[in-house]
C-alpha cells in the first residue's frame, strides 16, 4: 500500500515544503531504526533523544520523505522534506489518513483514569463479543483483533500501530473497539485524529508524577481527552469522584454520569458480597457477578453505563454481567487445598493497593490472618513508595516488602524508601528477592489464611536492569502452595 505525499498532506499545517510532495509513501514511522525504503520519517522531540538528530539515518535507510519542525543543515536531492509547527501531532493525523481513519468505522470507546482502565475496557469487549458482535481491544495486557490476540508493547501504542490495528479490524469485521487512553498517550497525542463514540473517566489519583511532575498537570492530561470529544458522542464520568467534573468542564459531547454514593444517570448499590462474587442492585435491578470489590462494582457499573449509552438492551447487559469474568491478574485468585487462598493482582499505586487490601478486609473473617506481598517499580515515582508501604502495614497482619521491577535502581534503595512510609514500632519483613517473599508468605500463612501479592499481576516478566527476565507471580504462588498447602 502507497500514498502520495500531497494527499497524506491534506488538512496538514505545513509551513514548508522541500522537494516534491508527488512522491509515493510506503509506510510512517518516527524511529529511525525500523526506516525501510519508501518510509516517510517523523522528526519528532521526545523526553529521551530528539528525532531531528536521526534525520540522516533515516534518510540513510531510505527514507522517501521527512516531517520536521527543523530542517537539517544538509538536504538529500532526492527525499522531500516537510516542516511543520508539531511533527508529533502531524504524524497522529497523517497516520490516521494513510490507513483511511479506520476509527470511523468502529464505534470507538476510549477508557482513561488512573485505575480500572484494563478491567473496563477488557469487560467491555468480552460484553460486546458474547452478545454477538465483533469487536477490538487495545489494554495494558493484551491487544485483540477480534478473536486474533497480538502482543502489548504499551497501555495506548504509537498513532501509527493504533491506525494499521484499527484498519485490520475493520477489516476483520468488527463494529467496536475500546481502549485504555492513558495521561502519557493523550499528553503525546497518540490519540488525536481518532474519532471517538465515547469517553469513560473512572477515578484519577496519585500516579505517573515522575513524568508529569505535579498532579495538576496529571489532571490536565486526563482532562485533554474529553476536550477532544466531539458533539456526537458521550462522555460518562464517574461522579464519586471530586475530579470527574474537572473532566468535562470543556468537553462538546454528552455528559452522563455513574455513581455508588450519590444521584447519577447510572446507580449502583452492593447488596452482598463474598470471596466468590458479589451481589449488585444496578438500576434497581438484582445481578450477581463473579467480581468482587467496591472497585470492581464501579467498573461493572461503567461496563453497563457504556454498554446502554451505545445502544444495547439494559435487560441483555445485566445478563453478560452475571457472567463475566475477572480480568488475568485482577484481583486473580490462586486456591490451595486446605483453604489458603493468594490473591494476585496489578495493584501498583497507593489507591489501587489500598481498594484491594479494602476488599480483602471486608470479607475475611476475623481468624483468617492477611499477609501481603508488595513492592515499587525502580525508574518510576518514587513519592508514592512510602505511602505504598504505609498502606500495606495498615492492613496486614504481616508485610513483606520486596522487588517489583526495580529496573536500573538498587532495590535495596527502593525498600528503604517504602520503609519511609512505616511508624516506628510497626513490624514487616524485607525480602529483596521477589520469589523469596512468595515462598516466605506462603510459609507465614495457615491454613485459610489471605496472601495478596500485590504489583506485577498479569506481568510474566521481572525487569532487572536492562534485562527482562521470566517472572510470573501466580506461577511463584502455585509453585509455594504445592509445597506448602497441598500436600
């Protein structure tokens, strides 16, 4: 597939244009490295490396054309060179043209938040699938094409892969897609040039300040989304939450709202709940779900609020409700045999930790003991690590702090940081070694008792260093409970 430059242009502010625009346009990418002959290359400035230093490896490579905001001091006869204001933005808006904006075609949902964007938008796709309809998933865990699943490289990829996945739904026959929007991908306006059918804010709390340093401007991130919206569609915004407001102050599409505690469009009240699931009052509607958790309970609510505002059957919703399932390393539970139960989950910021170890509170009995397992990610805020700590010892019967990925930092470091966070005279156990502080939980832990191995959820991986190294949290504690509890 190939694209005149002139035409991939249209709509574009150019400021300057250097050789022919006739030239035909194999493909789009900003990374010099992966240029291939007939590639139009994007100079873009990123956090790390500005791409302008690239330029001549990727003409070099056999680059046919380049969008900068800078040309280079040396110009190849035969490549065009395009300057624009944003070289970031213009490589969203090109992507979207060279694959024929495929979002256009799809009814298109983006979930954004701090927590719940994956179990949200991993619902909601499994609720779409079992009432009939095709459909696309972009999460954190995984991508899927229908029933096709493809590997996950970030929660919201680069404008480009968005448009080629988009394109091949479409293709594939599908009508939706929903997909996690996060602060990083919308403040790199990975999504601009999307046509959205609506947007879902589930909450916002402390994450990410090591990339957008205060939380306001967290906030404004978040909140760039729904100004993007346009007047046909819905924004849903969670109205327990004092920031769902901040969202759609500016937004031109619909506001609806969900709530647990107050008057909304969308209701929701916990009727009951166990280890097993719990019992919902959704629009005065009895259901039972295999989810469990206040949390879970807004994200199920938001699963409905969505599923209606797109036009579905209230009555068909609450039924695939009832029988969904949780999402792979979301509050995942391993049994043993004598009764000992792991609960595995992604929780990695203060808020999310403390849902979990919230929920684990209110259903155990008082002579099941809770131990919890959990660190912080090396390379990333480090100001939640001692409120991280706090919560864990506020919960727990025993704490063991370890590794998460501790990447380039020391991880001895990093406990001392989360152990910042603990009163003095509080008791818990650091453990470096992450498979270690499995085993040492699962040999703490009685029969019936509660371990939550909190961080890593569905990850599969352990990064240390530079290096990725296999590591799956539930295959540690099924591996601790046939030695320990099942025997």
């Amino acid at each position: 597939m190939t694209m005149k430059l002139a035409t991939l242009l249209n709509n574009i502010a150019v400021r300057e244009v250097v050789g022919s625009a006739s030239v035909d346009i194999a493909g789009l990418t900003y990374d010099s490295r992966s240029v291939r002959a007939g590639d139009c290359f994007f100079a873009v400035r990123g956090t790390q490396c500005d791409g302008h230093a690239f330029i001549g490896a990727a003409v070099g490579a056999g680059a046919a054309a380049v969008v900068c905001e800078e040309l280079p001091a040396e110009q190849a006869e035969h490549v065009a060179y395009v300057v624009v204001d944003d070289a970031q933005a213009a490589l969203a808006d090109m992507a979207a043209a060279f694959y024929g904006h495929p979002s256009r075609e799809l009814r298109l949902v983006g979930v954004t938040g701090t927590n719940g964007k994956t179990t949200t938008a991993t619902l909601l796709y499994d609720l779409v699938r079992a009432l009939g309809y095709k459909a696309g998933l972009i999460s954190t865990v995984v991508y899927r094409i229908d029933d096709r699943t493809v590997e996950s490289t970030h929660t919201t990829p680069d404008p480009v892969r968005l448009n080629a996945m988009m394109r091949e739904m479409v293709d594939a026959g599908c009508e939706y897609c929903f997909m996690e929007c996060s602060s990083h991908a919308i403040v790199q306006q990975r999504t601009r040039g999307l046509h959205f059918a609506g947007g879902l804010f589930s909450n916002i709390t402390h994450d990410h300040l090591d990339y957008h340093k205060t939380f306001a401007e967290y906030i404004k991130a978040k909140k760039g989304f729904f100004d993007a919206l346009p007047a046909g569609a819905f924004a849903l915004v969670n109205a327990d939450d004092r920031n769902g407001e901040v969202m759609v102050q500016n937004t031109a599409a619909t506001v609806k709202r969900y709530s647990l505690r107050t008057v909304a469009d969308y209701r929701c009240k916990i009727v009951e709940m166990h280890l097993d699931g719990m019992q919902l009052r959704i629009d005065g509607r009895d259901v039972w779900v295999g989810l469990l958790g206040r949390f879970n309970a807004y994200n199920l609510l938001a699963v409905y609020a969505v599923a209606v505002e797109l036009g579905f059957s209230r009555e068909e919703v609450l039924q695939v409700l009832s029988v969904l399932k949780p999402v792979s390393g979301r509050f995942e539970l391993v049994r043993a045999a004598d009764g000992t139960t792991a609960v595995v989950d992604y929780a990695h910021t203060p808020d999310a930790l403390e849902n979990v170890l919230r929920t684990i509170d209110e259903i155990r009995t008082p002579q099941q003991r809770l131990i919890v397992v959990c660190g912080c990610g090396g390379d990333r805020d480090r100001t939640k690590r001692p409120e991280m700590a706090q919560i864990a010892v506020k919960y727990a019967d025993t704490a063991i702090f370890t590794s998460d990925n501790p990447r380039r930092e020391q991880p001895e470091a990093i406990l001392d940081e989360m152990a910042a966070g603990v009163e003095t005279g509080v008791r818990y156990l650091r453990i470096v070694d992450r498979r270690e502080a499995i085993r040492t939980a699962s040999m703490l832990a009685q029969a019936g008792d509660i371990v939550l191995v909190a961080g890593k959820g569905h990850e599969t991986y352990q990064i240390v260093g530079t290096e990725k190294h296999h590591f799956d949290d539930r295959e540690e504690v099924r591996a601790a409970f046939e030695t320990m509890h099942n025997s």
